[in-house]
C-alpha cells in the first residue's frame, strides 16, 4: 500500500475518535509550548544582555577598587600609558535616595566621554548633555524621571534633591536619557550622571571608585588586564566584557537547559498518554486489523498505519505547540511588565525590558521531540497489531 | 482442474493444556469454476477449513496448493499478497470498515495493491453499480441494510479480480430475500465470469444454488456431493 494510502488511511482512523486525538494532540502540544516559550524568555534576556555589552564593546575593561584607597589622577594616567590600552574613562560611583523615588539609584560622576564610553551613546529624550565643569548639573534616567503611569517626575530645568549618606545635595535637570533596559555593568534607566569634578568637590575626594579602560584591540585585553592586576595587586576587582559576555552565555545556557529539562518532563506525560490511546485504538480496532490483513494487508502497512498515526499526533501536536509556544513568548513579558511578577536588581524590575526571541533551534528540537515521543510511544501498539494472527483478529469480539 | 487441493491437512488449536483438533487429515480437491457449499453442523471444521485455504491461518499438519501455489511455502508477506490478488473474502457479518464509505471500502483492496485512485475509483463505480449500490458511493456501512452491506463486501471481494471467492455464511446475518439475492450474484459470478466460489453455510436450502456440497464432521470430510445427486 502506498504510503499516501496508508496516511490517509490513519487520518481517518484518528478523525473517526476525534475527541480523544485532540486530546492526545494537546498533551503533546505543552511540552512543545514549554520550551518554546521559557526558551524564548531565556533568549529574550540574554540576548538583551549582550546588546548592552555590545554597546560597550569587546575591548572595554572595568577596573572597580574593591579595598583601600580610590584611584588618582596618577593611577587613571598610568593605566594610560600602559602598551595596548587606547583610552581611560575614570567615574566616581555612589548609591543616594532621590525625593519621590522609593529605591535607592545610582549617582555616577562622569565625564561626558566617560558617559558616551559606558553608554555607548548618549540617546536622549530631553534636554541636552552637561559641560564637563564642577555645577550641579544632573542627566537623569528614565526610570527616575518618567513613573510608572508615564508621566515626569522631573522635567528639564528642574531641581532633583539627592540625598548621598547623611548629606543633602541640589541638583538641576539638564537631560533625561532614553529608556536603555537591561544592563550589565550599570542600570543607566536608575541612575544621576552628574560631572566628575562636581562630585568629586562635593564629596571632598580626589579619587575615583572605577575605570572604564578601552583596550586597542580584543587581543590586548587579557594582557592589559595582566598588566592592571600587576600595577594594583588585590585592592581592584578586574572585568573584562569579554568575561561577562562569556560567563552571561555559560550561565544562560545553563537555564535554558535547565528549563528545557522541566518542560521536557511534560513530555514524558505525553508519551505515556499517546502510548495508552494508541494501545487503547489497536484493542478497539483488533476486528478491523483482522479485515485489512484478510483483505491483503502486509504486518508492515499495518505497523505503519499505526506508527503514521503516532506521526500525526506528534506533528499537529507540536504545529499547535509552537503556535501556542510563540503566543505566550509573548504574553509572558506583558504579565512580567504589568506588574504580576516582579524580578528587581537596584529598583529595576528587569523583567519587563526585554523582547522574547522565539528561535528556530528550539522551536525544531521541540518538533523533533515531540514527534519522537509520539512514534516510540506507538512502536509497541502498532508492533503488537503488526504481529497479530488474522483469524484471531478477525474472531475477537 | 483443481483451483484448490488439501493433502492430509490437520489442524490443533491449543488452549493452554488442551488441544482441540478443528480438521483431522482432511485430503480433498475442490474444481475451478464451481459453487461450491462447505456444510456440517457448528465445531465441525468448515470456518477453520476456509481459514485454511484463505491463507489467514496455516495448517498444524499437511499441504495446501491454491491457486496454484504452495501456501506452505509462502511467507507471511506473500500470503497477505496471495490473500489480497488471488482471494475475495465475504463474511458473516459484512467486516466492513466503519469509518470509510462504501467507495473507499470498495477501493480498499486495490489501494493495499497499489492500483491508482483514479483507475481504482472507476473499478470500484463499475463493480457498485453492476451490484445496484451506484446511488449508496457515499453512505456509511451503518447507513445500509444488512443485505446492501453485504453487497458492499461482495464487491470489495470482487474488485481485484480474484480466483477463489470464500464465504463464511454470507447469508447468516441477513433475511431470506436479500438472501437469494446474494446467492444469485454468486450464481452468476461462476456461470458468466467462471468464477470459483467455496461457501460455508448451515442453510440447505442454500445447497441448491451450488454444484457441490462438502459435508464436514468432527473435523473429517464426510461426504462430497454433486447437487443434481441431492
């Protein structure tokens, strides 16, 4: 019998227990829209993480005093001079409470090269950036400008009262950045940019806590980096973009798998559900094998007549789960935004500033799956019916 | 010339410890072109017998050569091949397939052949209306009387032109008119196409439509007959 025959001949034998191959079709189906859509969220993020890291470039080092003095100019031009290294961005980094804002944020005393260096580029929505002189000029972020129903805390022109430790401090709007999202280094949507020198005087220090450190190339990075750990030893913590976006993909890597093994397990139940319908549709049809086989039936189209309709279980399943999968991708990020579930790293939930990437590797390996699943789940029915007798069939009441 | 021919058959069925003999060293040879009435009362081998020829059972014991072939020596894949070019089954109760419509149960033989669906479709149409069931193509088995049903099967029995037609009491879950229709067709069928039928019935009113009765018990052939000697 040809194989179209034979699918045709499946299709109907499943149309005619309609109720129960949709049911079967569905219990495939979640498996399916699990992994695509938690997939798509762990996608979602990292692939917004490394934007943000790609924003800062490849050949961006950190250099963060972690214990002791702070940096000094000496030590910003040092770092300077070093073979490989093309340019120093030094900041002073705080956290402070800002009037009409709950969590604390992040005062960063920058200069605006040092500013374009993190951010990548200066994108904002109002206002214009600060000289780099020592007055009490603040660029906002988004987040602490605009509230959640989306209207401005602080507009251009007006005054932001900060208050670092137990000191109080007045600052005057000159810019509002544009929403940035996800972030590796800083959360710019939660944070003050104000000028160095202004800080610096404020806070009567002439050091700094971080440098932004821009190597020539990639190649010079781990040896610049060799470099900066010689010249301060342990008092600095030293990351490279380089680093982060490798740790980002081996830990997100890592929840992918992990997710995909949860909704994986879903697919043990459908196995075990297309197993029993399968088996319960070979003792129901034990009659009807009799006929086909008397009527010319080989014990292989009978196997692949039951093994066809395994096959079309597992892809309408999984055609219905991608779908569903790729619906709630979605929806997902919408709930998370809306407030029904909250992940806050400095004040920001960072759940809500992604896009889901539904991506056809995991849309084909839950495909594969699941159609797996379904075929070896009817292996062992369509071999029983195979192999049956057909005078026995034919006899069976 | 012998279409079929039994040499010392014999077959056991096994229950567990006990073995109950269905045929017992039965030897016999059944002419091309005839009707022929397999008879004897219930446990007396006949259904086993026609089992036997039809290739959907083998013997314990013996040979069997149908249609000229050695049904010992056959494979499982050749003895659903020789079922499906060489045989055409009717049963009791119909055997029809209840989600396919008269024409896809029709064209269900030819499509395991891997005959085409147009030229299968045609056979069938042709088939359907010589046995007046051209207006029920589309109806359901359960959509039928019993005796259209039964045509139904006959039909399906009939369209890949087989040697041999085996009856297991077609007429026994049916009333006496359709009845005499189908045995009228079978009739016709060995006279006009010279077609060798070989029927299992209880019915001896049955007898008369057939050239020659076997007469079975306790798994022996007791008699055969011709019917002008009834």
């Amino acid at each position: 019998m040809k194989i179209k025959e034979l699918l045709k001949l499946a299709f109907k034998q499943l149309m005619e227990r309609r109720a129960r191959t949709i049911l079967t079709i569905l219990a495939i189906a979640v498996g399916v829209t699990s992994i695509v859509a938690l997939s798509a969220q762990v996608e979602g993020v990292s692939s917004e993480i490394f934007k943000s890291l790609e924003k800062l470039g490849p050949n961006t080092i950190i250099v963060t005093v972690r214990s002791g003095s702070l940096f000094t100019d000496v030590d910003v031009s040092n770092v300077k001079n070093l073979s490989g290294v093309a340019n120093v961005a030094p900041v002073f980094a705080t956290t402070a409470r800002a009037t009409g804002i709950n969590d604390r944020i992040t005062i960063l005393g920058a200069s605006t090269t040092a500013m374009q260096t993190i951010l990548g580029s200066i994108n904002l929505i109002k206002g214009e950036t600060y000289n780099d002189v020592p007055s009490p000029q603040a660029i906002i972020g988004y987040n602490i400008a605009i509230d959640d129903a989306g209207t401005y805390r602080y507009d251009i022109g007006q005054p932001i009262l900060i208050r670092i430790g137990s000191r109080n401090i007045m600052m005057i709007t000159v810019g509002i950045l544009d929403f940035y999202g996800t972030s590796t280094v800083i959360n710019p949507d939660n944070t003050i940019f104000i000028p160095i020198d202004y800080i610096r005087l404020l806070l009567r220090t002439s050091g700094y806590t971080s440098m932004i450190v821009k190597t020539n190339s990639i190649d010079d990075v781990d040896n610049v980096m060799n470099l900066i750990r010689y010249m301060f030893g342990g008092r600095v913590s030293i990351t490279s973009i380089k680093q982060i976006t490798s740790t980002v993909q081996a830990i997100t890597a890592q929840i992918n798998l992990l997710l995909v093994s949860i909704a994986g397990t879903s697919f043990v139940a459908a196995g075990l559900g297309t197993f029993n319908i399968m088996t319960i549709s070979v003792l129901e049809r034990i009659r009807e094998i009799g006929i086909l086989k008397a009527i010319g039936m080989k014990d292989r189209g009978v196997l692949i007549l039951y093994l066809s309709q395994g096959l079309i279980l597992g892809i309408l399943g999984s055609c219905i789960g991608v779908i569903l999968g790729s619906v709630i991708a979605h929806v997902i990020p919408i709930l998370l935004s809306s407030g029904m579930m909250r992940v806050e790293i400095t004040g920001q939930n960072v759940l809500s500033t992604y896009t889901p990437a539904v991506t056809p590797t995991y849309i084909l390996m839950s495909i594969m799956i699941a159609v797996l699943v379904a075929i070896v789940s009817s292996a062992y029915p369509a071999w029983k019916a195979a192999k049956m007798n057909p005078v026995d069939a034919l006899r069976y009441e | 010339m012998d279409i079929v021919r039994l040499e010392n058959v014999s077959k056991v069925y096994v229950t567990g410890k006990v073995k109950y003999p269905a045929l017992r060293n039965v030897s016999i040879s059944f002419p091309k072109g005839r009707f022929i009435a397999v008879m004897g009362p219930s446990g007396s081998g006949k259904s086993t017998l026609l089992n036997l020829i039809g290739g959907l059972d083998r013997p314990t014991e013996g040979k069997i050569i149908s249609c000229g072939r050695n049904l010992e020596e056959l494979t499982s894949d050749e003895l659903a091949e020789y079922r499906n070019e060489k045989i055409g089954f009717v049963f009791q109760f119909f055997n029809l397939i209840g989600y396919l419509n008269v024409l896809e149960n029709v064209m269900l033989p030819m499509a395991i052949r891997g005959v085409n669906e147009r030229e299968g479709r045609e056979k069938a149409m042709n088939i359907l209306r010589i046995l007046g069931l051209e207006d029920k193509v589309k109806k359901k088995p359960n959509e039928l009387s019993g005796g259209e049903r039964q045509r139904v099967a006959i039909a399906r029995a009939l369209v890949n032109d087989p040697e041999l037609i085996l009856a297991d009491e077609p007429t026994g879950n049916i009333d006496s008119v359709n009845a005499k229709i189908i045995m009228g067709i079978f009739r016709k069928l060995v006279d006009e196409k010279g077609m060798t039928i070989i029927m299992v019935t209880h019915n001896i009113e049955l007898s008369r439509f057939c050239d020659m009765v076997v007469r079975l018990r306790d798994g022996v052939i007791e008699n055969v007959e011709e019917v002008s000697e009834l």
